[in-house]
C-alpha cells in the first residue's frame, strides 16, 4: 500500500473516531495557567513532525532553558527531524515517536510515568495526533497548545486558530510561555538551532581558502523538498548574472543536496570563477554551520530559510501563491526579502526580474539600517 494511501487511511480514521475523542477526553481547565515554574521540574514538547516544524520550536526550547534552568526540557521527535536537537545542550532528552504502534506504545507508557508539569502542543491547527498524546503521556500535567480550532476546548490553555491569520510559526512556538505567565513578545526570538563542533569545524575548513576580503558572500540554495519548490538552473543563472552586475565584489555559494550537483555544478561555472558550491554529503548541521559564513541567503521556501533568519541572516525567500503558508513561514521579523508566485501550487512563475528586485529592496533596507543583518 502507497504510503498517500496509508496517510488517508489515518486520516479518515481519525475522523470517524473524533466523536469518541469528544466523550472520552476531559475539557481542559484554563484555572491551571499561570504555572509557577518552581513548582515543576520537566516540559515535554510535542513535535513529531517535519524539520522546518522543528526549527520553529526551536527558539523555544532555548528560552525555556535559558529562562528557567532548572527544568527539564525534553522533546518528542521524528525520525526526520531529532538530528537538529539531538546533540543539543538546552535539550534533557530526545525521544522518537516513530508512527508504529509496536515502537510507540512502550514510548507512550514510559514517558507517563515521568509526571511532566507540562505538556506542549506547539502544532498549529487541529492535530488528533498531538492531543492523544498530551492526553495519555500528560497524566496529571497541564496540557497546553499553539493554535487550535475545534480541539482547542481539550487543552488547558491554547490560543484560537485563524485559518486566514498571519501568526508566524515562530512566534506560535513562543506561546508556550504564556503558560507561565510571562509575554512571548518579551522573549528574545533570535536563537538557532545548535551547530555542533565537528559541523564547525568543517565549515572553518571549507572556509579557510576561500576568498572572503572584501566579498560579498551570497548563498544561493537551488534545492527544496519538491520540484514544485524549485526553479530551474536558468532562472538562477539570470538572478546571479544581475546581482553581479550590480554588486562586483559578489561572490556565491551554491548549496544543494546530492540530488541537485549536476545542477549545482552548472550554475557554479556560469559565474566563470566568482561562485562555489558546498562539499558533498554534508549533514543539515553542516551546512548550518556554513550558513554562517553568508551576508545574504536567497532560497526557496525550505529548512535553510528558517535556520538562516534564526541566525539573523538576511534571506531574499520564494514562495507559492499559498498565501496562509506564506504568513506562516515568510522570512522572519524581515521588512523585505518575499518573492512570492502568482501559482498556489509552485513557484515555477517566479521570473528573476523579481527575485533581483527583491534582493536589491532588502540590500537597501540593509544600508538604511546600518547593519550587515536585516531589522525586525
């Protein structure tokens, strides 16, 4: 069975138990909140979901440690995503939820012998998923959420889901702190993900005859998770010839996965000795660790855009005409910086007119506010 048709299945059966859910499950208590940090030792954060789901928890994990060292911060992963945090100092524990009951279940019964004081949702929209889990993992813990419509009624604080809102996924993984009665805007957003030392190491390597002195370093990353995602090698040619015309001192490296090298390695001799590309087989870490070396990333809509702007990195970003994916995941606290297309489905009508347009708006952005990092 095709793993679309397996999806659907859950889905569907899901639904049809939701009513169940309903009579089962207590409403939540909103008296719990505010929660007294002293008075609890661990938090346990839900996200088993994709990568770019767990950049945006990210900031939150780091503040809750940074804010409350005494506690516990552990998280429930995926597969996919626990490589960004399973080295990670703020973060106590990792644990992978692996969809297969076999797995899960001895999960699931020993994470609720733990008695967490509290249980984070941080998945925005409903997730039957997340509340089963908060349910049966949260014994007594107060049980808290992003943004939910229908199922928000379960949690014991959660804030309503505009379908049509703007909230940011960041600033939706910072509610959490409205748990303790503290004002997610007075938490400092602006920490990435951890970039261990054998990831830097490798990065200063790379670095280290390259030629940065007077050099305008902009990152190009030609790969996503999709072909709808990406734009073929021309349009990039186009967009870096511009940008060199007008920016001599430009150099540009090419980052992509192993699927996109031979396009990668097009796109690097069509600048005739004035741009690279990153080294083979290198981990999302890795390539993190570059991301730093970078003035200006230009990209699609993927992992390396919310991982550049929680570096404070200025991000010229493409997106689909979606545009409620678009509020969700535009270049964060960023004034300029979004090439978005007119197609709901792909970005393939993204013309590099309009991508060097956009970065030559956000460089400018840049020499108005004195900064090598675009302002919030």
């Amino acid at each position: 069975m095709s793993t679309s048709a397996v999806k659907k299945g859950e889905y569907l059966l899901k639904w049809l138990l939701r009513p169940l859910f309903h009579f089962l499950l207590r409403k939540g208590d909103r008296s719990r909140c505010p929660v007294d940090p002293d008075s609890i030792e661990s938090v346990l954060i839900l996200r088993p979901d994709k990568l770019g789901d767990m950049i945006a928890t990210i900031p939150a994990v780091h503040a809750l440690k940074k804010r409350f060292p005494h506690l516990r911060v552990e998280v429930l992963a995926s597969p996919r995503n626990k490589e960004l945090i399973e080295r990670d100092p703020d973060v106590d524990a990792v644990h992978v939820y692996r969809k297969n009951l076999r797995y899960d279940l001895p999960l699931i019964l020993r994470l609720r012998r733990r008695d967490f004081g509290v249980i984070y949702d941080p998945i925005s929209l409903d997730s039957v998923t997340g509340l089963l889990l908060s349910k049966f993992i949260g014994k007594g813990a107060v049980r808290a959420a992003s943004r939910k419509q229908k199922l928000l009624a379960y949690y014991d604080y959660g804030e309503p889901c505009d379908p049509d809102g703007h909230d940011h996924n960041y600033d939706n993984g910072l509610l959490i702190f409205n748990v303790f009665g503290i004002d997610p805007r007075e938490v400092d957003p602006f920490l990435p993900v951890f970039v261990p030392e054998d990831s830097r190491v490798k990065a200063d390597r790379f670095f280290a005859g390259f030629p940065r002195e007077g050099c305008l370093l902009v990152g190009v990353n030609i790969s996503a998770g999709s072909p709808s995602r990406s734009l073929p090698v021309s349009k990039y040619q186009a967009v870096l010839q511009a940008i060199g015309r007008e920016h001599p001192s430009a150099c540009f490296l090419v980052i992509c996965t192993m699927n996109d090298r031979e396009r990668g390695r097009r796109l690097v001799a069509s600048r005739n000795g004035r741009a690279y590309m990153v080294p083979e087989d290198l981990s999302l870490l890795d390539v993190s660790a570059i991301l730093r070396g970078v003035d200006v990333l230009i990209s699609p809509d993927t992992s390396i855009v919310h991982i550049a702007r929680l570096m404070r990195i200025p991000v010229v970003g493409l997106y689909s005409g979606a545009m409620r994916n678009y509020y969700y995941w535009r270049p964060y606290r960023q004034q300029r910086g979004s090439v978005v297309a007119k197609s709901i489905g792909n970005i393939h009508d993204i013309e590099p007119g309009q991508v060097v347009e956009e970065f030559r708006a956000l460089m400018e952005s840049l020499q108005r506010n004195g900064s090598g990092r675009a302002p919030s």
